[in-house]
C-alpha cells in the first residue's frame, strides 16, 4: 500500500522559515521522483520543487533561491525547506511521487496548510 504523510505545516510570519516532511513508503520512494505542490484558494495546483532518485533537483521560479528540496533515501523522506516565506506562499502544500516505471501514476500526500501572515 502505497503512502504519502506530510508534516510540518503551520503559521508563520512573512520572512519565517518552515520545514514541511513527507514520509512515503519504501516501495514507491525507492523508484520515484518526489515533489511538492501547491494549491491557494481559488488557484490551480502548481509544481514547487521536484528531487529525482539521483537527486537533480528543479523549481518554480518564484520559490528559487528561497526553497530547498531535498531527500533522505534512508528513511523514505522528502523535504521542502522554506526560508523568507511570503504571503503568497499561503497554500496547502501537497506531497507527491511521480509516475515511474513501476507505479503508472502520481500519487498525493493528504495536504498539509501552510500560512504566511503577519
């Protein structure tokens, strides 16, 4: 069974810092490329930062230089630290592992809030 479990979302003030956590099983951390989304009221979800098994990594233009993924391949665990936070970085914040050669679709963590405000 295949699981994605976040953490770390909270309210924080713009210019704090956060770190959210995403546990996944063994099984489809092993293969798969990671990521996290996000998704503001009213908005579509968008790609913040995705890791590959080898750990390239690539983000969206407005999180660069301010966010940093990164992956423990020893406890299954993906990362998004997140400095000089912004209002507009409000969102639930999704966890996801890529379709790979052995899983043929995404797969999403359960969401966790984030809140930017003074």
């Amino acid at each position: 069974q295949v699981q994605l479990v976040e953490s770390g979302g909270g309210l924080v003030q713009p210019g704090g810092s956060l770190r959210l956590s995403c546990a996944a099983s063994r099984s489809i951390f092993s293969v798969s490329a990671m990521g996290w989304y996000r998704q503001a009221p009213g908005k579509q979800r968008e790609l913040v930062a995705a890791i590959t098994i080898g750990g390239s990594t690539n983000y969206a233009d407005s999180v660069k230089g301010r966010f940093t993924i990164s992956r423990d391949n020893t406890k299954n665990t993906v990362y998004l630290q997140m400095n000089s936070l912004k209002t507009e970085d409000t969102a639930v914040y999704y966890c996801n592992a890529a379709p790979s050669l052995v899983y043929s679709k995404h797969y999403w963590g359960q969401g966790t809030q984030v809140t930017v405000s003074s």
